[in-house]
C-alpha cells in the first residue's frame, strides 16, 4: 500500500528521532559511566598520595577507615608478601592502575613493596545500570511523540491542499470559470495561483475553440442554404444544359467562398508555427504585385508602388506574405471606384520593416481601429458577401504576422483606409 506524505514524513521523523535519540542516550550513559570511573579513580590517587606522605601508611589506616570508609587499602612486602590491609576487597599487588571487575585497583612502589588502594565499582555500575534503563524506557515514547507531533504539524501543513483538493472535486466539468481559492500566502497559495493560471489559459482555449464552432457553423449556413435552394430550385423541373451550367456555376462560385471561408478558419484558429527562412521583402512583393495591377486596372484602379532600392530582409513563409498582401489588396479594390487608386509602400524603420496599403476608399471609423481584426466583423452593411468578403481577412493577417513577432494596425488616414504592416528587419542589404 503507498502511504500519503503525511505517513512518510511522520514514518522519517519518528526514523530520525530514534536514532537520534538512540547515539544521544548511548552518548549520555557512556560519558555518565565514564566520568564515575574518573572520580573513582581520581579519588584513589589523592588516597594513595595521602597515604605515601612521610610517615608509615600503616599509621595512616586508622584514618583512612573514618575519611574513606569504602576504600580498601593493603600493603605489600618484597615479592607481594601480604603486609598490613583494611577494607573487604582483596587486593593484588600492582604498580599502576588496575580493573578487575568490579575492582579498581591503584598502587605505587612503597619500601621495597607496593602499597595498593582499591574500591568497588559495583555501586556506581548500579547507578549506570538504572541510568540506562531510564534513558531506554524513554527513548521509544519519545521517538512515538517525534512522530505524532511531525503528524500533527504535517496535517495542519497540507490542510490548504486539502482544501483545494476538495475545491477542485467540487468544480464542475461545465463551470469554466471557477477557480481554486488563493487566500493562503504560503507556497500553496503561490501552486493555487499557478493553478489558477493553467485553468485560465484552459477556459481561454475552449471559448476559443467554441468560438470557432460558432463561427464556422455562422459562416458556412447562408452559404448551404444557398446551395441547398438552389439544387432543390433546380430539381422542380426539367432546365437546358444552359440552365444547368449556370446552376453549377453558381454552386462553384458558393463552393469555392465555403473553402477559401474555412481555409481561413483554419489559420485563425492554428498556434503552431513552421519555421520560415529570411527573404527579400521588397523582391517578394514585387512578385506579389505584379498580378494585381492588372486586377485594378480592369476595374479602372491604379495601383502605386513604391519599394526601397535595397534589399528588406525579413523571416516570413512567402505563402504568409502573400495571404497578408493579397488581403489588403483585395479590401483596397473592393472598396475603391473607378479612377481611385491603391498605393502600396514599403520601407525600413528603425529594426523593421514596414509596408503600407492605403486606398481612396470610404476608410475605417476610428472606433473600429482594433475590431476590423476580429473574425466576422464588417463596419458597416456595405462590407457583406455580396463583395465576397467572410470578414475573415484582417484576423487571418493578424494571426500569421503576429506568429512572426510582427504587427498590423489601422493608421490615421485623410481619405481611404490606411494599414500598416510591420515585420522584425533580420538586416537591411545595399
């Protein structure tokens, strides 16, 4: 079974406490026997320093009975013969100092002989004995406690994630707009505003994909219908080959609005972008260009070009060029009469490049600057199909330039409409 965090952060400090505590105890009842040890026999030391001032330790063993009373002393003769003692221990003759047992001994050259202290250690082993009972029979409730408290704390840490946990549950799979609550100024506080974000950039997903739904089922209706009336006006009665020739031409000209329609949607609605080599703005616009002055001049519009000597270099499909150009091209000429022109401009300013389509047209209303770039929006009822126009174009353009760190704006104008596309200028070639 996988434990919770709580469990494994609880399981590692009651792990840790008790083998901290486990060295410290061990540390304590070390230094605790040890340091009897040193007093024992830093005791015996001054005993036997007393006992070898001038004068005859057996002199002295009278008061050493009422001064030491559980210190034990003898003394030895040439080759360890047994001499005058007191105390229970029986004592050996050593030089040095001596533990046999439960039996420290001390002793030093004395006339020929050895004098010998000792004492039982058997009392003070006892204390550490019960020193170390105690500090074992603490060591496992205290490591108990270091778990539970770490339980206890880590409960009131991951509390708000509860929270949230439960928050998320609770939401439900239509209610885009709901949010985890951010009241906690911590680190979850910081996770929930992140999460909030992602949520944020989720919702503005889906509303952009219902968008397009919407859009693309708007858009393409009225052209079906068409279609639909028109092949069932058809199918009433027998027609001439005539008849059924226009017919189809009217739903070629309907099909070919539905596609270009959707191709446009299609763009609007990609985020992905392909990588696009550097090229030569003002040479690709002189291919983009050369096309449509006949266009104009059949509907009795110039057109005016003016492109720098030398080489713009921008990053930008060719393809992507050409939709954006062809776009403004194509509202210029619908919304300029005979004798009007359509002036085409393109130069380097500062690190971009920029090209300007400006027509003698009915212009943009300053309160539509930024809206003419949305999908199906016309300024006024002049702007409708039967110019061919899906309100399409300006969002297409928007979407492949911006893609490119470029911009498309509408800029004050006289007379006509005036839009202004710029790009990053890679470098500018003499």
């Amino acid at each position: 079974m996988k434990l919770s965090h709580r469990a494994r952060l609880a399981a590692v400090a009651t792990g840790t406490a008790a083998l901290v505590l486990a060295l410290l105890f061990a540390g304590v009842f070390w230094i605790s026997r040890r340091s009897d040890d040193v007093r024992a026999e830093r005791e015996l030391r001054a005993t036997l320093e007393l006992l070898t001032q001038e004068g005859s330790p057996a002199l002295e063993f009278s008061e050493l009975r009422s001064a030491h009373p559980l210190v034990s002393a003898a003394l030895f003769g040439p080759g360890g013969a047994a001499g005058d003692q007191i105390g229970n221990l029986a004592l050996k003759p050593v030089v040095g100092s001596l533990v046999d047992g439960t039996t420290l001994s001390i002793g030093k050259p004395w006339n020929g002989g050895s004098l010998v202290v000792g004492l039982d250690l058997r009392a003070s082993r006892a204390s550490s004995r019960n020193l170390g009972w105690v500090l074992t029979l603490l060591w496992l409730p205290l490591s108990v406690l270091v778990g539970t408290a770490t339980w206890i704390a880590a409960q009131a840490v991951f509390r708000p994630l509860l929270r949230m946990t439960a928050q998320a549950s609770a939401i439900e799979g239509a209610d885009l707009g709901a949010r985890l609550s951010t009241d906690d100024e911590a680190e979850f506080g910081a996770f929930a505003r992140q999460l909030n974000a992602m949520l944020d950039r989720i919702q503005e997903t889906i509303e952009r994909e219902e968008r397009f739904a919407v859009d693309a089922a708007h858009e393409l209706r009225t052209p079906l219908a068409l279609m639909q009336t028109r092949i069932e006006t058809t199918l009433l009665k027998a027609r001439t080959p005539q008849e059924y020739s226009d017919s189809h031409v009217e739903l070629l000209h309907e099909v070919q609005r539905m596609a270009r329609t959707i191709e446009s949607l299609l763009r609007t609605a990609r985020r992905t972008v392909s990588d696009a080599g550097p090229i030569d703005l003002a040479g690709a616009l002189a291919d983009i260009l050369g096309p449509w002055r006949s266009r104009l001049e059949a509907r009795g519009v110039s057109l005016l070009v003016q492109l720098p000597p030398e080489g713009l270099i921008v990053v930008i499909e060719p393809d992507e060029l050409r939709i954006v150009v062809d776009n403004l091209l194509d509202n210029a000429a619908r919304f300029t009469g005979q004798g009007g022109s359509v002036r085409v401009e393109a130069a380097a300013e500062g690190d971009q490049a920029t090209v300007v389509v400006e027509d003698d047209g009915p212009g943009i209303p300053a309160g539509f600057s930024n809206e003419v770039f949305g999908r199906f929006v016309r300024v006024d009822d002049s702007r409708n199909r039967a110019w061919g126009g899906a309100g399409i174009g300006l969002a297409v353009c928007r979407q492949l330039l911006e893609a490119r760190g470029g911009s498309i704006r509408v800029e004050p104008s006289d007379q006509g409409a005036r839009l202004r596309v710029a790009l990053p200028l890679v470098r500018a070639e003499t």
